[in-house]
C-alpha cells in the first residue's frame, strides 16, 4: 500500500477537537436536557462550596487577624461621613484623624463612665427589689392557679439556667471568638486602632495596591466592585448609627420618665445592640421591659412595652425615610437569616459583620454580574438580598 493512500494521524488535539471521533453511547443520549442541566449545576454548586469551606477555615485559623480587620474597616465607614467631611473642608489629613480618632475614644469612654456612674448608684436597690419581685412572682406559682411546688419550681430554674449558661457559651465561644485571654483582647483592640489608623492614613493607597494583586484584565472589574461594595457598606454603618442613636435616645428618656432604674445603661445597651440589626433591638428592648417588669411591675413594663415598640416604629417608617434619603434598604427576612447564621457559624462576632458582609457580597455580584465597570455606572440597584437605594414606588395610572 502505497504512502498516499493512508489518512494523517494527526494530534491528539486534533482528535479532540474532531466530533466525528467522540464515542457516545446510548446511555447520554438518553439522559433528560433537564437532569443535565441539574448535574451541571450541581457540580458548580459542590465546587463552590468547597471554595467557601476553605475560606472560612482559613478565616478561623487567622481570627485574631480577621476579627480586627472587620472591625477597622466597620469603624473607618462609620467615620468615613464625618472623615471625609473635615477633607473636604480643607482639614489636614493628619489633623482630621486625631479629630476623629479622639472623639470616637471620648464618645465610648463618656459613655462607659456613664454606665458605671448609674449602676454604683442603683445596683444595690435593683438587686433588692429583683429579690423581692422574684420571692413574690414565686409565691404566685405556688398559690395561683397551676399549684407548682417548690420542688417542680426550681427545677424549672435549673434548666433555664442551663439552656442561658448554653447559649451563652455558644455566643461567647464561637468559632471566630477572639479568644478567652485577657492578651487575645489586648491584642486585638490594639490591632484594630493601627488598622483603623492605617484605613485613614492611606485607604486609597492600599485599594490600589490590592487590585493590582489581580491580572490587568481584571482590576478595572475589581477596582469598580470593591467601590461599589465600599459605598454599601458606609450607607450600612450610616444607617445603622443613626437607628441606634434615635433606639437609644427614645427609649433612655422613656425609661427615664417611667421610673425605670437604670435608664442611661439601658440606652447604651440599646446603642450597641442596634448594631446587630432587628435582632439586636429586640433583646435589648426585651431587657428595658424585664427590667420595667421587675422594678416597676406590669403596668410600667407594659408601657415600656409601648414605648420600646413606637420608637422602633417611628425610626424605621418615619425618620429614616426622611433622613436618610438614598440610605440602604434590607429585607426583615434576610436581615434574620442573615444574623442567626453568622451567629450559629461564629457567635458575637458572626452576628455583627454578617449584615454588612453580605451587603457587600451581594453589591459585588450584581456590579460584576451588570459589568458596571464597562458602562461606568454608578453603584448597582440591583437587589439580590440588598438593595443600595429605596425602592420607587409605582402610583396608578
């Protein structure tokens, strides 16, 4: 047989790329559209998750790294308004740091003097008549209508105790905790205030140096998400400062008025826990109304009650509205979600950058997923759990 008469062998690239060579069997003929489709996400899903796993061990074996760098960031957005305001009134940049570094210690140490100035005052009283309300309460388990023994009663205590010792220990002990040593939280906070300096000092810098990290192709996309996830995330702390500080003023001086005991402690604790959106309101309007309950009797607890619900009303269907503007709008459901995850998956910390996390995560995918760097728009609108600006609403026609 001579030479010309055989076919090239070509490359095994060639056989690839060459469908008539594939061998197909009747088995994937036969499989549904639907089901391959189903298999091909499947697949994407698993990988994804894998990824995801192995971010978050990561993020658990550098926590005391993590930790103070969320919060830098959560505290450079919340004095990012007031920041960039001294910037642009010409303020030097070294001199609008101290300013805004010195006020927020003075804020949280008058704060702090607050709280124990009022607790030395009025623990002792509180402690006396949580005693008493407590004998009393028991006495009516004993001679009301369910007829408890002394007996069945404590041991009803003894499990409350333990289901609070236990949700306790699951938000003080979680996975990202920062750890269960005096130096751990030493550490930390030190680490937080040079970051936080450094965010200051030089954020733009260090932007610019993380995107460059990424191929040229990609870093316009970068660049642009991370801007627009930044913008979400000081709307976020705007906001949220702003609920807290209305949270805590209208039900301080609703405690205050009602003669309930330790008000100005109440309302810091409604401040801080504002942070943790709905659900931080809730436990802390929940611990003025126990107090209310405790000190003061139904009648108070119950207009403690009345007051706790009307500011969280009044701040979240009038006031921010009309401060607010273009704030950030999130869903009650996902808010939920959200914060009870963070918190199976790392305890206090979780619940408190699970919010603005996903809020960025969210900003992220729908700028890359609209490819807002190549239009040069602005910030995306869209809302995945999310949304950057209030939604419009439709009139009739």
């Amino acid at each position: 047989m001579s030479g010309s008469d055989e076919k090239p062998r070509g490359s095994l690239f060639d056989a690839l790329r060459d469908r008539s060579r594939v061998v197909s069997s009747d088995l994937a003929g036969s499989i549904p559209r639907g089901l391959r489709v189903a298999a091909a996400y499947s697949w994407r899903l698993i990988a994804i998750a894998i990824a995801a796993g192995i971010i978050v061990w990561l993020v658990i074996q550098l926590k005391l790294i993590v930790i103070p760098l969320l919060l830098g960031v959560l505290i450079t957005a919340l004095l990012w308004p007031a920041f960039s305001w001294l910037l642009r009134h010409r303020v030097p940049k070294w001199i609008a740091i101290v300013i805004a570094i010195i006020g927020t210690l003075a804020i949280v140490g008058g704060l702090l003097w607050l709280v124990v100035w009022q607790v030395t005052r009025q623990w002792s009283s509180v402690q006396a008549r949580t005693v008493e309300a407590v004998e009393q309460f028991r006495q009516y388990l004993i001679d009301g209508p369910l007829h408890l023994t002394s007996g069945q009663i404590d041991d009803l205590l003894a499990q409350a105790w333990t289901l609070i010792q236990q949700q306790a220990e699951l938000l003080w002990s979680g996975a990202l905790a920062l750890g269960s040593t005096l130096g751990h939280v030493a550490t930390g906070a030190v680490l937080t205030l040079f970051i936080l300096l450094c965010l200051l000092a030089d954020g733009g810098g260090i932007w610019k140096w993380t995107t460059r990290i990424f191929p040229k192709r990609a870093r316009p996309a970068v660049d642009g998400a991370g801007r627009a996830g930044w913008v979400t995330v000081v709307n976020y702390a705007r906001t949220q400062l702003l609920v807290a500080t209305i949270d805590a003023i209208g039900i301080g001086l609703g405690a205050f008025f009602l003669g309930v005991p330790l008000a100005i402690p109440v309302a810091v604790l409604v401040f801080l826990g504002a942070f943790v959106p709905i659900v931080g309101a809730v436990v802390t309007g929940a611990v003025a109304v126990f107090l209310a309950l405790v000190y003061n009797g139904p009648w108070i607890a119950l207009w403690m009650l009345v007051v706790v619900l009307g500011v969280q009303q009044l701040e979240g269907h009038v006031l921010q509205p009309i401060l607010m503007g273009s704030a950030v709008k999130v869903h009650p459901l996902a808010v939920v979600l959200v914060v009870a995850g963070g918190a199976m998956i790392a305890g206090i910390p979780g619940a408190l950058f699970a919010v603005p996390l996903a809020a960025f995560v969210n900003v992220v995918a729908v700028y890359l997923s609209e490819r807002g760097w190549e239009s040069g728009a602005p910030p995306p609108r869209g809302d995945l759990i999310w949304t950057t600006v209030p939604r419009q609403r439709r009139t009739p026609a």
